[in-house]
C-alpha cells in the first residue's frame, strides 16, 4: 500500500511539474493582480488580472493608486 502511495504522489508531482512547465512555456502566468469591488449591499467581488474585464479594472486601480487618492 505505501508503495502504491510513493507512486502515486511521485506520478502526481511530474504532471504537476509538466503542467508548470507547459504554462511557462506558453506564456500563461497566474494574475499579477487582483481588484476587489464592494458593493453598497455589502457585497464584494474579485476580479483577477487574466481575465478580460479583470485587467480593465486592475488597470483603472492602479491609475487611481499612482494617482494617490
């Protein structure tokens, strides 16, 4: 049974490893940012970077923080 684990977290930590490797490789990265919006209900909502109306937003939040309001 442990030897059954140690392959399976061996298996698990190359594809990992791969699919790093392939993102890397295409360019894709995690966001670089992240915007959070609250709303007047007290609601909120993120948005990150690598999404289309995410980098709108986290572009509009850096303009206001270099800004400094």
């Amino acid at each position: 049974m442990k030897k059954l684990l140690r392959r399976l977290v061996l298996l698990g930590a190359i594809a990992g490893g791969i699919y790093a490797v392939r993102r890397y490789l295409r360019g894709e990265s995690a966001a670089t940012g992240s915007a959070q919006i609250v709303f007047e209900d007290g609601s909120t909502r993120s948005l990150a970077s690598n999404t289309a109306e995410g980098r709108e937003f986290v572009d509009i939040a850096r303009r206001i923080v270099e800004i400094g309001l």
